[in-house]
C-alpha cells in the first residue's frame, strides 16, 4: 500500500477511495438483489377497438381500469420502499468499504 500512498499521495488516495466508493454504491445499488422486493407493474388495461365490445364488456372495462388505477399506486409505494431500502443498503455498504480502506492503507 505504500505504493499507492507514493504514486497517489494521501489527498489523492482519499479522493481515489471517495470516487471509488460511490462507484461501488452504485453498481452495488443496481445488481443487488438479496433482500430486495420486487415490484412489478400492473398491467395495462384492455380497450376492445370494436364499438359494440366496449359497450358490451364496459362494466369490466372500468373494473380493469379501475383495478389499475389501485395497482398502479400499489407499485409506486413498493418501488418507493425499494428505493429506500437500497439506499440505506448502499449507506452500509459505503460505510464498510470506507472501514475496509481504513484498515488497508493503515
């Protein structure tokens, strides 16, 4: 590690480890899938082109729409909690490459 430390210089080396870190948080944050939710997207609704099955089927027309409407907002709140728990995962796993480091270039 002195290696580093004399081609880089302590300044450089931290903003070499601070670069590096949120390289890692993010690929982190991207590919990680243990413990992560996954939050699929409904479906969209089916509109028949022919007039007569849209009035004949415009009970369960609305009821899909209406259903995608709840879904819709089922997956934002699942995406929003996904998105808080990968970032508090990327906070821990920032934390510990900088431990990491720590130990390696003392």
């Amino acid at each position: 590690m002195d290696s580093i430390k004399e081609i880089w210089g302590s300044r450089n080396l931290r903003l070499y480890s601070s670069t590096t870190t949120w390289a890692i948080v993010l690929w982190v944050a991207s590919v990680s899938g243990a413990g992560a939710e996954t939050c699929i997207a409904p479906a969209r609704p089916f509109v028949p082109s022919d007039p007569k099955s849209v009035q004949e089927y415009r009970d369960l027309i609305q009821r899909d729409f209406e259903s995608y409407i709840q879904d819709t907002q089922e997956h934002f709140r699942c995406l929003d909690d996904e998105r808080a728990r990968a970032f508090e995962e990327a906070r821990e796993v920032s934390g510990e490459y900088g431990a990491f480091l720590d130990r390696v270039t003392q």
